[in-house]
C-alpha cells in the first residue's frame, strides 16, 4: 500500500515509535503525518549506531535522511516544547528538521495556560486523579468546544494582534497566572517565521500516519473517565486522506501495559517488568504491567473496525502466559459519545477475572486469539531488530467502521 495508518490497539506504548522507524527506514515514505494527540506523545526511537531520540511532535522517522514531518489539524501543537525536541534533533545531526516541517494553520496550540489549568484540575481531583499527563492537551481541546472562536491556532503565530488576544482572553477566563502574555508573544512569532504552515494536507508522495496514545485510552471508546481527550483510531487519518486507500497496521506489545490510573485487569507486579523510557511521573503516576490481555485487545480492534495487520513488539521480553478470555466479558462496542456507558463499562472491569492460557508461540497466540496476522515482528528497539513478515497489502475488504 502507498500509504501506512499506525494506531496503537492499547492504553499506548506499544512501540509506534519504532515501528513507524522501521517503515521509513525499509519503504519509500516522504512524509510522517501526526494525526491526534499532542506534544504528551513519547514515542522512543533508537538508530544502530546508539543515536536516541523520544519523538513527541516531531514524526518518529525524523532520523532517516529527508522524511518529512506534517503536524496536522488534529494536532494540539506546543510550539515551546517544538522548539525544545528540534534542538534535540539538530545536535544528533538532523540539521535540516525544520525545513522538514509543515503545520496546519488550524491546529490548536497549547500554552502554558493551559498546562496550568490542566494541572490545576488534576490535582483538585485528589484521590480520584484520571491520570494526565499535565500537559495542558485535554485543557486546550476544552477551550476550543467552549471557546471555538478564540481558541488558539498555529495560523494565529502569524498574527501577533490576533494572537495577542487571544491570548489575554484565555488567561482571563482559565484563571491562571502563567508567564504575561507579551512575554509569550516573541517565542510564538518566532515559530511562525521557522515553521512552514499550510492550509490543509495533501501526500505528495508515499505516508505513514503515526498515531499517539491507544484506542483504549480514546475519547469515546475509551474507559471513562481514565481516557484522553482525542480520537486515537484510524478515523482522522482516513479523513484526512480523504477516500485514499491505505494499510491500517495495529500495534501491540506481548505485555499490556499502562501510565497510572484506571483499569489494568492483568496487571502482574511479579513480572518484573520495567520500562526505561517510561518511567513513573508525578503527573501520570506509575508504569504499570499485565500479562497480555487479549478481550481488552480484541475490544479494540473492534472499536477502530478492524485492521489489515498487526506488529508486535516486545517479543525479547521471555513471558510465557496470556490472558485469553474473562470468565464473563463486559466488553461490548457502544455508540460514540455514550460517557455514561463507558463508564459503567470502566467499573465492570474491576471485577473480571482473567482466564490465563501458557504461550509457546506468541505469534500463533496473538493471531489466533485476535483474527489477525501478526505481519510484523519486533525482537528488540532498533529498526534492526524488526522482521517483516509479509508484504503489507490487503488481502481482505477494506474494514467498515465500527456501529
């Protein structure tokens, strides 16, 4: 396929990030599109030659000569913490990233505002925190439902007036205190002058579209309200390609894992399992490990309709057991927008009891317990690490969006 959709069929860190390295490091791509999200993504990539680098806006295959990067208007920008990953890059010998970089002008930006009201929120939650990653993305999303007019876009950096206004208004009605506004203002206008915004998107070659967080942590499938604030399946890609065929490729890893709060049924902590490029953080809390929890995965190829294939990474981590079914499953695909349902579905899966089966081939495990092929398969965090398994074609109709 000319174009590959990379969604993470968990509570994220599956590995896109490498996986999306591979793609750009084996096939003709000419552009990475970030199609949800923001800059609280950690998508961690390793060259051979040592050169490490966590991508949070920037597309994970910034480290292969020329691969572009498009941020689109499903994006919520951070143009302070942009500035902050391209300097990373630059002195790792990626010296053209800018000039790699387009940005729709419609993409909300995040502020420090925003985080300010974010964290504020998180922590008046007590006990009962949902886990956020105390970036200001799931704030921003808010102002704009609220806000439509006066919400902050990447097009308005161009616009120091407009700008300017906006931005007195959202501290006013956020509350916060945050840096004054005219300190603000020249690192903005100096985004606008280095990035190349555009109106909209069009491939003009070969794609992959990298997604961020999983589809159990999305805004409407996910488990309220322990869930983000954006749409983590294939739907915005697709749109944004506009009909445009392409290869939906699902990402999961042979532990399930999660950052923080909200259900876990399989979690282990007798695995042992730690993972350094997600460590414990005040504001997500804890990394926590299951044993690999096929109703929850099989829950989320339902929600996003399917994919043609699935890679699976972590193969080198040795664990030798699996979650294949509930003794009772609560798992049932509602219609978009139902919290309500979600979140009785949240409270059901505190009381599961998993059903555990012995793995001797994780491969035949997965596909089996799934009905998908396994395509690709990950045995460590290199693109050299990684066996493609078959070419990534479809072999079957396109998949219909879940009802």
């Amino acid at each position: 396929m000319r174009h590959v959709i990379v969604v993470d069929l968990g509570f994220g860190d599956c590995g896109k990030g490498t996986v999306v390295d591979f793609l750009c490091a084996t096939r003709e791509v000419h552009t990475v599109v970030r199609f949800n999200g923001g800059a609280q993504a950690a998508h961690t990539v390793v060259l051979p030659d040592g050169r490490k680098h966590t991508f949070a806006q920037f597309g994970a295959g910034s480290l292969r000569p020329g691969v572009r990067t498009h941020l689109s208007r499903f994006m919520v920008v951070d143009p302070l913490s942009l500035v902050a990953e391209a300097d990373h890059l630059i002195a790792l010998g990626v010296h053209d990233v800018w000039r790699r970089l387009s940005v729709d002008r419609a993409a909300l930006i995040s502020t420090p505002y925003h985080r300010e009201a974010n964290r504020a929120k998180e922590l008046a939650r007590g006990v009962g925190r949902h886990g956020s990653c105390g970036m200001g993305v799931g704030e921003t999303m808010a102002y704009a439902l609220q806000y439509p007019d006066d919400a902050p876009r990447a097009g308005d950096c161009a616009s120091p007036a407009v700008l300017r206004r906006k931005l007195a208004l959202l501290r006013h009605r956020l509350g916060v205190a945050g840096p004054p506004v005219e300190e603000c203002l020249p690192a903005y206008e100096g985004f606008a002058a280095t990035a190349r915004l555009v109106d909209g998107f069009t491939p003009e070659g070969p794609c992959v579209f990298e997604g961020a967080q999983g589809v159990l942590l999305d805004e409407w499938h996910g488990f309220h309200p322990y869930t983000t604030w954006s749409t983590t399946t294939f739907a915005n890609a697709e749109e944004l390609l506009g009909g445009a065929p392409a290869y939906r490729l699902g990402v999961l890893r042979t532990v399930t894992t999660r950052h923080g709060a909200g259900p876990l049924p399989t979690e282990d902590a007798s695995l042992g399992i730690t993972d350094p490029n997600n460590p414990a953080n005040a504001w997500q809390g804890p990394f926590r490990v299951g044993h690999f929890d096929a109703p929850l995965h099989r829950y989320a190829l339902a929600a996003c309709g399917g994919v043609d294939g699935l890679a699976l990474t972590h193969l080198d981590l040795g664990v030798r057991a699996m979650c294949r079914s509930y003794a009772a499953d609560p798992l049932r695909v509602g219609p978009p927008g139902d919290l309500p349902r979600q979140e009785a579905m949240t409270r059901a899966l505190s009381a599961v009891e998993p059903v555990y089966a012995q793995v001797t081939d994780w491969v035949d495990a997965v596909e089996s317990s799934l009905g998908a092929p396994v395509v690709l398969e990950s045995w460590g965090p290199t693109a050299a690490d990684k066996v493609l398994k078959s070419p990534l074609s479809r072999t079957k109709p396109e998949p219909q969006p879940a009802v």
